[in-house]
C-alpha cells in the first residue's frame, strides 16, 4: 500500500517536472493530457457503495434534524390514496397558498413542509416549484441516491396523467459535462460538483503542493471561461470609475507572489460524523493545501476604482462565474478593512505555482485571501464591489459558520453567529494513518500544521501515548514572516517505540503564535454543519511483534 | 458568606461613588484614606503559613528541576568541617574561577555550582557575589522562608571571622516600606513586590474595575514619582529629535480613551499547580480587569520624534521606573509594527477610569497594549526607544514564555519560543464558586470570557455536567468593535438545576471570532512558568437538599 503511494508520488513528481529552486518549490503544471487517466463525470455518487457509506453522506446531506422530521410523514403517505393530476395542475402550485408540488419521472409530490427543511435552502427547492426536478437534480447530484428517493416518496400524493408523462421540456444536459479531467490520485468526495482531496500519504511530500493534487472545493460546475474576452467588473466607488479589466489589464498591476495556504473550513469533518452526523462533505485531512499565488494586489485594484478605508466597516463582495440555473453566481466577502490593507497581501491571483490557474482553481483569475477560509477565495472571479453589509449569498450568511454543539437544524439562528472568515490553529498527522502497522523499533510521524490570520505556528507537540506525554516535533518548510506566517509548517518526529508496545495512540497538536491551542476533542466543537473541525488528531496503530 | 462578599460590594461601590453613563461606566477613583484599612507591608510571606503551602510556594518559586538538583549537596555539606574566613577573603571570590561566595549573617556559602539554577536568573544572583544577601533578600522578600534557608544551607562552607560579623554596609532599609496603601478586598499572592487580585465575585460585579480592586502585579518596589518633575524620554530615530516630554507636554498630544481588559500571562496558574508544580504567583482566576484608559496614542508620539514604519521587524522597548538596587528597571518590547499602527491603538496612558493612574497601576503614565499581554503594558514608563531586536530585559526574554509540558528546568531553551504578545481565548466562572452549595430549582451561573488581538468573544458555552452537554451564554457588557475588541464580555446563565442532581460540574468555554476555542483540559498546557492558563474553567457545587 506505501509502496503503491511511493511510486504515484514519484510518477507524480516525474510528470510535474518538479523543480526545487532554493527553499521555494515551483511546481509546473501537468498537462491533464499527458498523464492521468481521463474520469468521466458521472451523475452518480462515486467511491464505495456500502450501505453504512450511504447513510452516512445521506445524513451528511440532509442534517439529523431534517431526517427526524421526516418520520411524521410515513405513516400519513401510507394512508393517501394514489390520484392523477395533470401536468397544469402540477404547475399551479407553486406557492405555501396553494401548496407547492414537484415532479420526479411521472410521480407528483407536495412538498409544501419540506421547503424550509430542504437542507440546501428553501430558495433551491422553489426553484422547481410546479415543475420538473431532473434538471436540478442533474446539478445537485448528491440527489440520486435511493436513501433521497426514499425520504422523498413520503411526499408523493399520485401519478401525472398519462398524457404528460414525457420528458421534462427543460434542458437536463449534464451541466458538469464541460469539468476538467482530474488527477487519478485524488480522493473523490463528491463528483458532481468535484470536491475532492489528496491523499494523506501525498500531501506532506511536498511543501508546495503540486497543482494536480491541490483540493478541490466546487460549489458548482466549473465554467469554461475564454481568456480573451474575460474582464473583471470591479465597481467604482461613488465619484470613482467602475473598471472593467481584462487579463492583460490585470498583469499591468504590479505583480504579487506569495505562498498561501487555503483550508476548507469542512477540513477533518469526517471526525466529526463521527461524534454525530453532520450535513456536508466527509473531507478527511486534506481539505489543505499550499500553492505560490501570483497576481495583483486587490488593494491597488480598489484604489484604481476610487476606493478608500474611509467606511471601516465596509465589505468587498466577491462573485463568481460559476453559477446555477438561475444565474445565481457564487458570492462571498471579505472586510474592506482587510482587502485595503497592503499587509494582509489580499490577491487576485491569475497565476497558481508560475503556471496560469487550472480550471479547477479558477482560471483565469480567483482571489487570495491569505490567513481566511477557504470560502472566500472566490474562484472564476466576474465582479467585486464595496457594501456596506457582508454579501447576501447563502455561503456567507447561510453557511460556513460556527455553532454551540446543542444547536441543531430545527433551533440553527444563522443571523446568530459571525461567518467565518480567520481559521483557528489546526495540524494533523498525514503519516502513519489510522489502523497501519508500523515496525518495532523507530516510528516516523509526519504531518503538517497552520494557523489563521498569519498567525505563525510555534510548535507542535506529538504523543504516542493518546496525550499523557509530549515529544516536540521538528518544523519543516519555510520560516514565517511575523503577522503575515500564511503558510504551513510541515513537521517530523522521528522517535524509538517504546518496547514492548503493541500498539500507538499517536497524537498531534499545534500551537501558534497567539499561544492558541488546539481542543483536546471533538464533541464540545462538534456543530451541525461540521466546520471548524481542529481537534488533537489522532492516529491508532499496531506495532509489528 | 455571599451575604458578606455582597456587603463589600455595596460599600465598594458607595465608596468609589459609582456612576453609571449610558453604557460606559466610569468608576472614580477611592480615596485610599478614605476606607481601606492601612496594611504595612511585611518582609514575611503573608497567607497561612500551612507546610502544604509552604512546599507549594517553594516548588513554584524554586522549580522543581532545580529542587532536585539540591540533594547532591546535602551528604556533602555534612562532611565538610567548618572554616573561618574573613570579609576580604569572601570579596575576592566573585567569578567561576575563584569561586562564588556569599554571606547571610555570620555565614559564608559557596554557590558556585548553584548560580546557573538560581531562578531569577544567574545575573541576579551574581549581584551579591563576594558579599551579604540581606539587601537583594530584602528586595525579593520570597527569599525569606525557612525552606529557601534550609536549601542554601547544603552550600555553607564556613563562618565570617568574629570581627567582620558587623552588620552589612550595603543599605538593607525595606524599600516597599514606601509602597502605596492597598484595599482589603484584595486577595495578596505577594506582599513584596505587591501583587494581588480582586475575589472572584467582586471582579465581575462590574464591567468596568474599580480601580481600587484592578489586579496588581508589580515586580519590584512601586516607584514614587513626582508628576512635576517627571519626564518620559523617547529616543529620536536616525536623524529625528528625541524628546523629554512632561506631563503636561504628554497631555498636548490628541488624548484618546479606549476601554480595555488588561491580563496577566499567570491568570489561573493555580489550576496548572494542581497538575505539577511551577515557578510563579498562584493567581486564581482575578489575575485580569477592565479599566477605559485615557492618554496620548504610542503611535503620535513616535512619529513626533521621526519613527516611520520603514524597518518593519523592528521593535519598541520600554524601560519603568521601577528598578533593582543595580539601577536595572523593568523592560518590555512590542514589535514597531503594532506600535505605529493607529488602529491597534496603543497609548501611553495617564488616566484610569477618569482618574489619574493610581501609583500600584502606573503613576503617571503607563503603557496600554490592547490585545496583548499584561507583561507588556509597562508601568512608571520613564524611557522609549526603538530597536533592531526585542527588548533585551528579564521578563521578555526569560519569562512570559509557553512551552511543552515536556520541557523542563533542566532542558528549557528560552530562545525557542517567542515572547508572549497577543493572549489566547480565556473565560472563567466567577460565580457559583467551587464548594458552594447552591439552592434547587435554578442556579445563574455568571462569569467572564476575552481574547488577544481585538478577537471578539462571540460564544461562551456552559455545562452542568462537565462537558457532556451545553447551553448558551448570554453576554453582557460592551459590544466590541470589529477587529478592536479590547474588552472582555462578561456572562450569565439562569438555568434550572436538574431535579435530583446533588452536585454540578460547572463548566465554561468561550470561543472567539477567528473561532479559537479553549483547550478541554489543563494538563497538556502545562508549562513550566505556569503561564496561558485558559483550559475550561470547571466549579464543582452542591446542590442543597
């Protein structure tokens, strides 16, 4: 099993053409032609079928709260008699007045009290409101799946009409049909939109992580943008010109490179399903990586549109290219007070380790948020503006925030808590993995660390004993500028198993340099959404006799 | 109990006539003649005089490695038989070559092989070298306990010659003898130099300390300067002016006022003594108060003297007017940086809570870092200058430091940590107390929660049975601004007390806006200085029948 990762990291460093250029890592970008192995996107979910795997995503999905809810439902459907509406009638509910009903092949549905319990929204489910689901289902292909089928036929009261029973007039075209071909060694979360990660194994071997294998985090098919007719609306301030900026205009800022770190807020989650189900993705540790961004200042691009620092309390909102069937674009924001500040090194990145952005990472220009979430570093980037509030899109009012463990999906306040925006101190252990058998004698632990805000990471304690004692780890990879440590420390331990040892409950911690630490466990940071999941990692292992 | 701690607070608060403004309350400053009972300080280690404390306070002064490291002597010291020596004799024996000898009364000591474990430091011992104790004893009055003479004992190699038994040329006057008189509320960890903290249920009786119950925590003698005379020097950058600014000079600047909660890095030591001895004061959970400070900005008066932000790294070093008989005055150092950046706000402040600085907090102008440590807030500030590297002080670069909990007096490296700066997430329970029997059927639950670097506190989580499950605080206080929440928040929680439970495991934890939460339990965190304290705060009560 080592040797097979062994012999992709170096196939993989073989097709990169890796070149180490003092102690910064320039990697060049694969031609996804030249060495992977084409996937074709499928609608269905891929990886094992095992029915635990299935339930898992399923509550992954829809959230405890919402499955609970369903289970009025079974015993009333039981009870209804199958009638035949016609396609007409089907539309005119599209309302709580009249009731709102959809279609699913030629089965009719009142979903009327599953709106506000739709896990992605009630705005989503009124989109097919009176109407046809395939074609939202062909966007959100974490639908099909038989456990949603199931929940969804407690809703059903009859047949279409025979007449109407022909397929839906609109498009259901495969919309992730036009994604990128992907690395073979990635592991894939989710297909359709593609999320998916590094193998532990893969990640820590390099300090610049190669393109190919950088995660993934897609909210939505990723847009195929021609280069030249790009531009970038950048509003104006009020008094000040809007620009419209297109990829030479944008090389004309001075140029930025800097290594950042971006990490999913969703990162480790999958520990956290395992204390209770949680709605989202199963990242496992490697929804993390580090890449050396080139572009232009967002600073100097606000400043050439007439921006100031004078309404401290004032937001830069982001939207993307990527957007759903009713144009809806993918948003978020950031402070304007941190998007002017030249220390907080906010990029509009058009270039991702000296090659032009992958597709899956943007192209042609995303934003870099150095020491921020993931979630803000818009990707496919078309507009940006000043408000005076954080953007209203869903992902940053209605997700990627924080919880108390007691808040569930039918008590959830979103208003209630902040969206994230700096992350806390994280690390984790990429070598051994779980359930491995290491030899007697020396054990080698690897991992890497990172801290929010470019706070820098300190130290990381590591434990062979579940946390009774504490070895420091040796820091790798490049040294941290002060206030601005953007990037990971990847870190060793080299350390004999004590004889006779069976078997390890290794253990890693970071500390940064706010002396923040990371929580002893999982439970009391446990929340609905599975976010912030930063935990002591840990690892169990057999000792080889 | 609380019926007496409730007299006390409303005496407190006739005495400092207690006035309420909007949401800004502005305490004035007690007359300390007025209703304190005048305490003498004492050269004696004042509290109970139990052999468990006694051990306790020697382990946490002492060290446990360098404990240890005493047994050696005690065989030996047995055999050695007793000498005469004269005075010139001992004077001559001052570096590691000929020996180090000192003298207490009558008695000569060899501690050449002890200077490298001297606690405060080899540099503060080599102060006495070839001479008496008693004025150095006199000015660190820890020094004075039977344990600490029963340790030095092991080091006696003789007895001064009968005609040289004079009392000690050096000045031994008690220097506190001058230290301004304290409010009884206070709970006293040390007499000399003074440091206490406020009780548990005064200190969150109010947003804002009074300041005659705000933590103490000096390190040496409370200076007594006259404002008239006073004059804070601020050494001119490469081609700029320096200045020696009066009182009235400093009062010319632009005054701002900000409210801030000022901490100490050993808040709760005391719940990581009861993991492992450490070296320091057994602050409770009081080591940390509100006051809104009033002075000129740090950054205003640097630019008047020709500081730039150019060298970025740079650092600016502080120097009290408090000092060691050697002429050796406090130090601490912030990097530049934060210091020129108006929106960290740094002052040098001459107000407290509308009053001029008391002498136990300042007089007349301190040094108030919001966001960052108490360590650095220096006190009776005389000088400022900027330099290439952090202040070269004591308590920057030997103390206010975490490390692993595996590290040691034998194997700490104090070069490899960073100096303290911004303080990690904190809350604690001030209310019930630990031991308290509270009444059936509802108990409220009230505490304190802040964090370093203007993080927000925006959740404080609290559970009755330690930590299975929580509930949700409500804040009170200030709301803080973005990014400059200086202040703490203080909670409460009325919650039913479950019927039939006989005891509670109160539980607190807070989390910030960068989502940092605290550590579960204490025992990972320890340090060996006992500093960044801020696991859960756990209160263990009785439920009455």
């Amino acid at each position: 099993m080592l040797l097979l990762h062994r012999a992709m990291v170096l196939r993989l460093q073989q097709a990169c053409r890796l070149k180490s250029i003092h102690s910064r890592l320039c990697i060049q970008a694969c031609s996804t032609n030249e060495s992977f192995q084409p996937q074709r996107p499928s609608l269905t979910f891929s990886g094992d079928n095992s029915s635990t795997r299935g339930w898992r995503v399923m509550g992954t999905l829809l959230g405890l709260g919402a499955v609970l809810a369903y289970q009025d439902h079974r015993c009333r459907a039981a009870q209804e008699s199958t009638h035949i509406y016609t396609k007409e009638e089907v539309s005119s509910h599209t309302s709580p007045a009249t009731g709102i009903w959809v279609t699913l092949g030629s089965e009719v549905f009142d979903v009327t009290e599953f709106v506000d319990l739709h896990p992605g929204g009630p705005s989503k489910l009124m989109l097919a409101a009176g109407g046809p689901l395939e074609p939202f289902w062909a966007l959100y292909a974490v639908h099909n799946q038989s456990h949603v089928r199931e929940l969804l036929a407690q809703y059903k009261i009859g047949e279409l009409s025979p007449e109407d029973k022909v397929a839906p007039t609109v498009e259901t075209s495969d919309p992730y049909a036009d994604d990128p071909v992907r690395h073979p060694a990635l592991k894939v979360n989710s297909q359709c939109p593609f999320n998916a990660e590094p193998p532990p194994e893969l990640l820590t071997e390099n300090y610049i992580t190669p393109n190919p294998i950088f995660f993934t985090r897609n909210h939505l098919p990723v847009p195929n943008v021609d280069p030249d007719t790009y531009r970038l609306h950048v509003v104006g301030a009020p008094g000040g010109q809007s620009l419209s900026l297109s990829l030479d205009d944008l090389h004309k800022f001075p140029k930025y490179e800097i290594t950042v770190t971006l990490q999913c807020a969703g990162n480790r989650r999958s520990e956290m399903t395992q204390v209770k189900e949680v709605k989202g993705l199963e990242w496992r540790t490697g929804a993390i990586s580090t890449a050396r961004w080139g572009g232009a200042r967002l600073c100097d691009v606000l400043a050439q549109a007439g921006h100031q620092l004078c309404e401290t309390e004032a937001h830069v909102c982001f939207e993307g290219l990527d957007s759903d069937p009713t144009g809806t674009a993918y948003g978020a924001s950031i402070p304007l007070a941190r998007a002017m500040d030249p220390e907080a090194e906010v990029l509009l990145a058009y270039e991702m380790n000296g090659q032009p952005l992958p597709r899956d990472h943007g192209f042609p220009v995303r934003v870099v948020v150095p020491g921020v979430v993931g979630a803000r570093h818009v990707k496919w980037l078309g507009r940006v503006s000043v408000q005076p509030e954080e953007s209203y899109s869903h992902w940053q009012r209605r997700d990627y925030k924080g919880f108390s463990p007691s808040v569930d999906w039918d008590t959830v306040n979103f208003d209630s808590a902040p969206s994230i925006q700096e992350l806390p101190v994280q690390s984790a252990i990429t070598e051994p993995q779980d359930g491995e058998t290491v030899e007697s004698g020396e054990v080698t632990i690897k991992g890497y660390a990172w801290s929010g805000g470019g706070r820098a990471v300190i130290r990381v304690d590591v434990s062979l004993d579940g946390g009774l004692t504490w070895q420091v780890a040796e820091l790798d990879g490049e040294e941290q500028r002060p206030r601005k440590a953007w990037a990971w420390r990847l870190w060793q331990l080299q350390v004999p198993v004590p004889a006779g040892q069976k078997e390890l409950n290794i253990v890693c911690k970071a500390v940064d340099d706010g002396y923040n630490v990371q929580p002893d466990t999982v439970a009391p940071i446990w929340n609905l959404r599975g976010v912030l999941s930063n935990a002591w990692h840990r690892v169990h292992v057999h000792v080889a006799p």
